[in-house]
C-alpha cells in the first residue's frame, strides 16, 4: 500500500526563533503591529510504500529522527493517510 505523511518540523519553544522575530519586525514596519508571534519551520510530505498505516507512521517516525529533525533544536509532528 502507498501512504502519503505530511510532516510539520518546528523550532523547539525554548530556543529562539530568529527567522521569526524579523518577520515580527517586518511586520510592524509593514502597519501590521497585531501580528506579534511568527515561528517558521518546514513541511515535508513523504510517500511511503508500507503493508499498513502503523509500519508507515513507524518509517516516518524513522525517517525524522535519522535524517529530516535535528532533534537537539526541533519537534515534530505529522500525519499519515493512505495516498489515493
């Protein structure tokens, strides 16, 4: 079976987000003063070849924590359905 995992990679909360804060800043100088929090991450969507759902969320788990998390400074997250 073919699963598709769409995967949401972030900034830990406790470590600063220095793309963030100039999109903050930016957003003040472009009269947007009520956007006060932006943290910027990456999405990644993966196609998975797996007998069923769990293998497939198993090889993404595999997947972020071998190679796409730096783990030290990022979290993340994600969901996995089975690709049409």
């Amino acid at each position: 079976m073919k699963f598709v995992a769409e995967i949401d990679i972030m900034p830990l909360p406790s470590l600063l987000d220095p793309q963030g804060k100039a999109v903050v800043g930016t957003m003040k100088i472009m009269d947007l003063p009520e956007i006060v929090g932006v943290r910027i991450g990456k999405h990644v969507t993966l196609e998975v070849e797996a007998a069923d759902k769990k293998t497939a969320e198993a090889k993404v788990v595999e997947a972020c924590e071998k190679l796409l998390v730096n783990q030290i400074m990022e979290g993340f997250t994600f969901h996995v359905k089975e690709a049409k």
